[in-house]
C-alpha cells in the first residue's frame, strides 16, 4: 500500500470559504482511482502517483461548470497540497487521513 492510500478528509480554502470533502485514493502503481465526495458533489478521480504525490483533474459543476487542477503530498497521516481553478487562482488543500 502507497503512502498515499486511504481516505482523506480534506478542506480547500476558497474564496466561497472552507469546502469540505472526502478524497478516498487507491494506487496501482503510477497511478490512482478513487472519489472525491463534498457539499457540491460526488465524482470519480483518477491521476498519476509519483512517491507520496498525487496528482489529478476534477470536473466540477457548482458553482459553475470548471475543471480543477489537483497535486498533493502526503506526509504520514498529513495530506497537503494544491487546487487549481483556471483564471480563478490556486487554493489550498489541507487533509488528514481517516482511521
């Protein structure tokens, strides 16, 4: 199992305020599935690994139809990173693994 296995309660701080969601990942060598499930949504994800790194792009339609642009590392049961939202900046993702 990958650092970067499990599931993740996350929060992205943007300027909507704290969005909250839960990242479940599952790698299979240099890359992951999973879901990524909050307020505005449940989908499908999926990316690459690379060590404790994951990366991925989520397509979102609250509250406007955009693709976000994903990177996280995690360190022990600390999941920090990046969300990418176009012209609209980046964001920051904190997490902290469940159980």
């Amino acid at each position: 199992m990958a650092s970067v296995d499990g599931s993740w309660d996350c929060v992205v701080k943007s300027p909507l305020g704290d969005q909250k969601l839960t990242l479940s990942v599952t790698s299979d060598g240099a890359s992951f599935t999973g879901t990524a499930s909050g307020a505005m949504g449940s989908s499908d994800v999926s990316g690459t690994v690379d060590g404790d790194t994951i990366v991925w792009t989520q397509s979102v339609s609250v509250p406007m139809p955009m693709t976000l642009d994903c990177k996280a590392t995690a360190a022990g049961d600390t999941l920090t990173g990046t969300v990418g939202a176009g012209a609209f900046g980046s964001f920051p993702l904190t997490g902290s693994r469940n159980g």
